[in-house]
C-alpha cells in the first residue's frame, strides 16, 4: 500500500494529484486511508487536516466515507471545507473557550453538528449542555456524534427544533455543503449561492418561542449560571428581543453570539440595555460578519 507524506510546499494541483495517486496519507501520528469517496474531501480541507496533525492530542482517520478528528478527547467526523473552518474556528481560534466560577448550564441555540456542544460538554464546570438544532439531515450528524462521544453525551440534551420569537416551521434552502449557512429569519433574497451547491434541496424547519422553552430549561436546571451560544444565521435579533421581553436575558452570565448583516448594532444596543457590557469583533475580516462576547454587570 502506498502512502504519501505531505509535504508543506506542494502547490495545490501536485497535492490533489498525488492524493488522488495514493491509497493512504500519513501526517504526523495521523494516517488516513485515501478512497474514491473522500480524496476530494482531504484535498478540500487539507490545510486544516495538516494544521491539527501539528498539534499535540489530535489524530486524524477514518469514519466511513468521513474523515475522522480526535481532538482534546472530542470525537468529531468531517465532510467538508465548512466543517473544517468550524473545527479552526473552535479548537484554532477558540471561539468558544470560556472559563466559569462555578458549575454552569449552557444553552446552544443553532447547534449545528453539535462541535460546540461537545466542546462546552467537556469542560469541568459545564455541567449541562441544552441544544437545538432544527434540520434533520444536521440532527442526524449531531446524533452520530452523541454516539460517538457517549461520556459527553450524558450531559447534552439534543432538541429537533430551533428557536425564534413564535412557534411556526417553515421551509428553507438547505445543502448539505454548507450547513451552517441555513437561515431561519427569511432574509435570504440571493440563493445562488446556495442552489448551485451539491444537494441543494428545501427542508422544514420547526420551530418554538424561546422564551416558553427556556423558561422551563432553566427553571428545570440544576445550576444557577447559564451561558447562552447563540449562531443561528440571522435569526439571533428576534431570539434575542423575545428573551429581553420575557425577563430571561438577565438570567444569562454571558452570551457568545455570531452575529449576520447589519444587526451589529441593534444586538449590541439590546444587550447594554439589558446591563451587558460587550466586545464585538471580526475573526474573518468580514464587515457583515462577526462575535459578540457580552456579559452581565449585574451578575459581576
């Protein structure tokens, strides 16, 4: 069996080409066995599969037709570009690395394929991890990962329903390439750039009024300190003001939000004046893109 070591000055045309010509790729203590259904995937997301063989703790392998990463004691699988930036994002950048006084119960609103809930999950003072995740083709991702991750999941309570400011489900653009960019709120008036992805197709997205359920989430919990992460594409304005309006903001010690559009401002006013101070930045560079680190001065 042939295996290829790569090399960090290949240009992309020799490195696509000498993994289509090899039957496995070998970096670090990592080694991946090349098929016909994930050579495109390593060269897709090559430079972050050899960013993380770097790093001590993390292997890559095999899942299926998936690539493998056991990162940190987390076991996550890899489809695409998209859930290799989300991967950069949590374990490169450390969007979500937080540090708590006491025990704390996260809530994770736009779970996606569950990378953050188990993140949070693992960490010594989150003792509960509350997620939603609306799509199906994305649940049954996240449920793979709950089985493969079976300590972790003990902690986790996966809902297959996203949230917003009423109950409803309604129909959206959906790719599989691309997950994370489904949108909820309806503002989408350009779909190119996702019909003209592999598996685009419309999926239902059910949907409940945040506030009815996370009243009941926190008034169930063992915990005294909630965290709130919140990535869901547009919708986190509406979220955001139905929890204000119901008294449940204040109930947060913290809120990591990814914020879309023009809505910078108007979550950044929302959250002062609910006795948040916050920090906005920009990890892409993106002006319609960015995170809101806020935290609550009352709870200081």
């Amino acid at each position: 069996m042939s295996q290829h070591n790569a090399h960090p000055q290949l240009n992309p045309s020799e490195l696509a080409q000498r993994v289509r010509n090899s039957t496995s790729l070998a970096l670090g203590k990592s080694t991946i066995q090349l098929t016909p259904e994930n050579r495109e995937k390593v060269i897709q997301c090559f430079n972050v599969i050899q960013l993380f063989s770097q790093r001590d703790g993390a292997v890559w392998g095999n899942d299926g037709d998936s690539l493998k990463l056991e990162i940190g004691g987390l076991h996550l699988t890899v489809d695409n570009i998209e859930d290799c930036y989300i991967v950069n994002e949590l374990f490169g950048h450390g969007f979500y690395d937080i540090t708590t006084p006491e025990d704390a119960h996260v809530i994770d609103i736009g779970a996606n394929l569950l990378f953050a809930s188990l993140h949070f999950a693992n960490m010594e003072r989150v003792v509960r991890v509350t997620s939603f995740e609306p799509l199906k083709p994305t649940l049954e991702k996240a449920y793979h990962h709950l089985d493969m991750n079976p300590d972790l999941a003990e902690k986790i309570d996966l809902h297959p329903y996203g949230l917003s400011d009423t109950d409803k489900t309604i129909s959206v653009a959906y790719t599989r390439a691309i997950k994370g960019h489904t949108r909820t709120d309806m503002e989408w008036k350009d779909l190119s750039h996702l019909q003209n992805r592999p598996g685009y197709e419309k999926q239902e997205a059910p949907l409940k009024k945040a506030s009815s359920v996370l009243t009941e989430v926190i008034a169930g919990s063992p915990c005294k300190s909630f965290i709130l992460k919140v990535d869901c594409e547009g919708a986190e304005t509406a979220i955001l003001r139905d929890l204000q309006e119901h008294g449940l903001l204040e109930k947060f010690s913290m809120i990591l939000l990814e914020w879309h559009g023009d809505n910078q401002k108007a979550l950044e006013k929302l959250l002062l004046a609910s006795q948040f101070q916050s920090i906005s930045i920009r990890p892409q560079g993106k002006p319609e893109l960015g995170m809101i680190y806020a935290f609550n001065t009352a709870r200081l």
